[in-house]
C-alpha cells in the first residue's frame, strides 16, 4: 500500500495482532465460516502488505544471514503461487 506521495504506508500491526488475537487467544470462541472466511481473507491481506517492507528489510541483511535466507525462500514460494 502506498501513500498520495508514493511512499509505502505505515504497516497498521495494531489491526494485525487485534486479527491474529482473534484466532489465537486462550479463550478464543470458534468463529462461525463466514467470519472464518473474513479473517482468513484479513489476514492474507496483512501478510501482502508487509511481504515489501521484510523484504526490504532482509536486503539490508548480509547475504549469508539465516533471516536472510528464509525471507528470500518465503518470497520464492510466494511468487510460485
């Protein structure tokens, strides 16, 4: 996502974790498959929005770094399909 000037907006990781939460906390209540649908959908959406600023972020690693490695191979199966 980016902004008027072109510039990437700034990740909204509060509407990411209340998202993740929503799923993962103890006493989660199991959502109904139209909800489930909602979130999976959310969630997708969160991780396409952050894909470019890890990577952009592993770029600056040293090219043998382990998070290196793992980002660029997560951004091969992503761009598999």
């Amino acid at each position: 996502m980016t902004t008027a000037t072109g510039q990437a907006a700034p990740l909204d990781l509060e509407t990411m974790r209340a998202c993740a939460e929503r799923l993962l906390m103890r006493d989660a209540v199991e959502p109904s498959l139209a909800e489930l649908g909602t979130l999976t959908l959310q969630l997708r959406g969160h991780i396409l929005v952050a894909f470019p600023e890890v990577e952009a972020a592993v770029r600056a690693l040293p090219e043998d770094a382990v998070p290196r490695t793992v980002a660029s191979s997560a951004s091969r199966r992503r761009a598999c399909g």
